[in-house]
C-alpha cells in the first residue's frame, strides 16, 4: 500500500512537469515551424507601434520646443533687463565714487594752489613797489619774474592733472605704475602733509594697460581711506607704504599704513556697496566697492584687504593684484 501510495506521489509531482515540458516543446516546434509567419506579423505591429511612437515623440517634442523657446526668450528679455539695469547702477556708483573723488580733489588743489599764488601775489606785488619807487634792481626782477613763471606753470600742470582725471573719454593705452603712483601722490600730498603723513615708497616700475586716470582713481581712493585713519587714529609717527613688485604670474601693489587696522567684523563687508564707518554727511561708502569693480572689470585683477600686525607696527594692508596677461 505504501509503495503504491509513493508511486502516486511520485506520479503526481512528475505528471505536470512532463506536462510543462511538453507543453514548451510543442511551443518551440510551433515557433520553428512557422517562424517566419510570425516574424512578419510581429515586425508590421512593431513597425506600427514604432511609427506612433516616433509621430508623437515628434509632436511632443516640437511643443516642448516651443514652449522652451518661448521661456528662454522671456528669460533672455529679463536677463537683459537685470543687466542694463545693473549697467546703469554701476555707472551711476562709478560716477558717485568719481565725483567723490573730485570733491577730495578740488579739496586738495585749493590747498595746493595757496603756495604758488601766493608766491606770484609777493613777487607782482615787489615788481609793482619796484616800479612806484623808481628803483631797479634786475636780478631780484628776474628772480621775481622766474618765480611768477614757475609758479604759473605749476598752476597750470595741477589743472591738467585734474582735467586728466576728469575727462570721461581718454582711451585706454599703456601706461607706467610708477607714474600713476606719482600722479595720486602730487594731488592728495597736501592732504597727507596735513596730518603728517611720511610715504616711503618701494617701487619696482612695470606698464599696465588701461586708463590710467581709473587706476589712479582706486590709488585715491585707498590712499585717502589711510588718511581718513590716520586722522581718527593718529600715531607717534603716520607711515603710509607703497610698494609695488612682479612675479611669474602678476602685478602687486601694496598700500599699508600702521593707522590700527580694519575692524575684524568689517574686513569681509569693506568691499560691499554703500558699506561706511563714517558718519552719512562724511561719505558715501562707494570708494572701494568701484575701486574693487574698476580693478576686477578693466583690468581683470583684484583688490584684497588684511590686517597686518608686529610688536611696532599694526594696520591695514591692500594689495591690488593683476595678471601679467
């Protein structure tokens, strides 16, 4: 009875797997024997199929395109607004730094001018008693004469100097740092001797390419903000440092002063736009932000600042770097 029961188990478990095998074999010979029927019928529904497929991926994909276009060109349109309107505000801050500036400026050739007109007032004024008094001494003439003339050409070279930098339209050619670095020196000196400032200047001369009077601009305005210091934070002895030297790879110039240095919470702000420690009516906060933009844009440099600190000397250092091409 067993062994009968084992045969039907074992022939209940072999049936549908010899039914499945054979059910897969007479498939593959159907399959074999008419292949070629069945190839063609599924290769015209796979052409149909494809075609569909194929007409609406092309009418989704042109509508997408539209679509597309349309949110580019918008985009376009918004991004050339952003940048004029961007284009306009920064001419506007470049013509408020600017005219900033030329307030410093106008400052420093009225004290300037003193000197010298004073000097042609005394020897017009002693060829003129001269005269009265019918008295004639032609060396102190001339050397009265020599004086008005050289104080008249110096006058004459402080007005050219302020039309150089005021004159919006000068091309962009080479010109030597040295003489820009000159050139910021001769129109804020009067300024600096004010509060007894001593420059000592380290200058290694190299061309840059650009206009010069923006370069000179970002030289003003970096040493003016040194000034600004050292008229808060006097010391026993104001140093203002210049340097200027090349590598391999760039440019530097290095303005330091031993005036304190820059507050730790301000150094990473001193760049952003309208941001000043002074009070409103003293400034408008805009020098080294267009100082930052005239280096980065017209001469794809950079200005970065830092605190510099010894056992005599502590102070703020700028560096204006730009590359050799």
């Amino acid at each position: 009875m067993k062994v009968q029961e084992k045969r039907v188990l074992c022939f209940i478990k072999v049936v549908p797997s010899m039914v499945t095998i054979l059910f897969y074999i007479s498939i593959i010979s159907f399959l074999f024997y008419n292949q070629k029927e069945l190839l063609t019928l599924y290769f015209n529904k796979l052409s149909l199929i494809f075609l569909i497929i194929t007409a609406l991926i092309f009418f989704s994909s042109h509508f997408i395109s539209k679509i597309l276009e349309t949110y580019f060109i918008n985009y376009k349109k918004e991004l050339k607004k952003e940048l004029e309107k961007n284009r306009k505000k920064d001419s506007l801050l470049f013509q408020q730094s600017k005219m900033a500036t030329i307030g410093e400026l106008l400052s420093n050739i009225s004290h300037q001018w003193r000197q010298p007109l004073s000097i042609i007032t005394t020897a017009a004024t002693a060829i003129q008693l001269q005269k009265e008094l019918k008295e004639t001494n032609e060396k102190q003439e001339l050397k009265n004469l020599e004086g008005i003339v050289t104080s008249a050409k110096y006058l004459s070279q402080t007005i050219e100097d302020f039309r150089n930098f005021y004159n919006p339209n000068v091309p962009k050619k080479e010109f030597f740092i040295s003489h820009a670095i000159e050139s910021s020196l001769k129109i804020i000196k009067t300024q600096l001797f004010k509060y007894n400032i001593t420059i000592e200047k380290e200058i290694e001369d190299f061309p840059l390419y650009g206009v010069e009077s923006e370069f000179t601009q970002v030289l003003l305005n970096l040493l003016n903000n040194a000034k600004e210091e050292f008229k808060k934070n006097p010391t026993a002895k104001n140093i203002l440092k210049l340097k200027s030297y090349k590598d391999k790879k760039n440019y530097f110039i290095i303005i330091s002063d031993n005036a304190g240095g820059i507050k730790k919470e301000n150094i990473s702000k001193i760049f952003d736009p309208y941001f000043t420690t002074k009070h409103h009516s003293q400034g408008t906060g805009i020098g080294l932000y267009m100082s930052q933009k005239i280096i980065s844009e017209h001469f794809k440099g950079n200005i970065s600042a830092k605190n510099s600190e010894n056992l005599d000397y502590k102070g703020a250092v700028f560096t204006i770097k730009i590359p050799l091409e």
